[in-house]
C-alpha cells in the first residue's frame, strides 16, 4: 500500500477503480438502473462536481496560500515557485476551469434547462432556472477571466512568453487581480448552484 501512496500515478488509478467498484455495486445491486437520460445526467454532474473541485481547489491554494506566502519565501527560492510549481499549479488550473465549464453546459442540455438558465429564467418562472443560470454566468465569467486574462498574463511574468522587464510586474498584477475577483465571484457561483439543486 506504502509503494501504491508514494506514487501519485497508482494512487489516482487505484481511486478509479474504488470509484468504479462502488458504481458498480450500487447500480446493479441497488434496484433497476438504465443507461438512459438520468445516468448520463448523472455521470456528467459528476465529472462537473470532480472537474469543479480541482478549479475552485487551486483558485483558493493560489489565493490563500500561495500568493500570500510569496513575499515570505527567500528570493533565492522563489524561482522554485515561478519555474516549477505555478506552471503545473496553472496548467490543472485552466484546464480544469474548461472541464468545469464544458460539463456543466452539457448537464444543463441533458436536463433541458440550459435555454432557461442561460436567460437566467426570464420568461420561465425564475426560481430554480434563475438560481443556476446566475451560477453558470458566474462560471463562464470566471473560466474567460482564467483563459483569457490570468493565463496571458501569468506566461508574461513566469517568463514562459517573452516580454519587456516592465511588463512582468503589470501582468503579475492584472493577473493577481483577476485571480482575486474569480475568488470574489466564487462563493455566490457556488452559491447559486447549490441553491439551484436543493431549495427548488
């Protein structure tokens, strides 16, 4: 087992398969489940929450954690930061926000609210359309800002894009900001989501 845990690789698979395992015990030993519109809901929402939790995951440790405890860290160590752990942080950090978006757009179509939400229930009785159509702008906000503004920005002060030594602070900044305005965005999105699924 110590050999399985020292490997984050076996670790993962090992996940997989519990994940499976339980999937398969309770489909096939809890009453009559189909492969119909509500599995594929269902799976899709899963893979939305899992996608979901690694985003918001990594938006929280880059504000809680690591953007505070860089002015601590000794210059000497901080290429360790700039050259090896922000690269990897951001690349699950974007992907998992498209993964989140993707998903999310694709449980709305198969429950057939994705019309509704996206017009944030005008003209639908509001309500439960309401909540997560404010959820999924929220999100689609937030997944642009990752994208199309901390991204740019970050390849600029991480040295991966070649740029002038005036511009890295500004894009370190714009970048910063951004990453904090999607943490400011992050507990109404969540909010509205969770709201969506229980109080209607």
């Amino acid at each position: 087992m110590v050999s399985i845990l020292q490997s984050l690789s076996k670790t993962i698979h090992l996940s997989i398969i519990l994940a499976i395992i339980l999937f398969l015990g309770l489909f096939f030993g809890g009453g009559e489940f189909a492969f119909d519109q509500i599995f594929w809901s269902w799976l899709f929402r899963y893979f939305h929450v899992l996608a979901g939790v690694m985003w918001i995951g990594l938006l929280w440790y880059l504000n809680f954690v690591q953007i505070p405890s860089m002015p601590k860290i000794p210059d000497e160590q901080k290429p360790a930061i700039g050259k090896v752990i922000a690269p990897a942080v951001l690349f699950w950090f974007r992907w998992a926000a498209f993964a989140t978006i993707i998903t999310g757009l694709i449980v709305a179509y198969l429950n057939g609210y994705a019309h509704e939400a996206m017009t944030l229930g005008i003209g639908s009785g509001g309500g439960k359309n309401t909540a997560i159509g404010i959820g999924m702008w929220l999100g689609l906000i937030m997944a642009f800002n990752v994208w199309f503004i901390i991204w740019p920005n970050q390849k600029k002060a991480l040295g991966i894009v070649e740029c002038s030594p005036d511009e890295k602070p500004k894009a370190a900044k714009t970048a910063m900001l951004t990453s904090r305005i999607n943490t400011l965005l992050s507990l109404p999105m969540l909010l509205t989501m969770v709201m969506a699924q229980n109080l209607y």
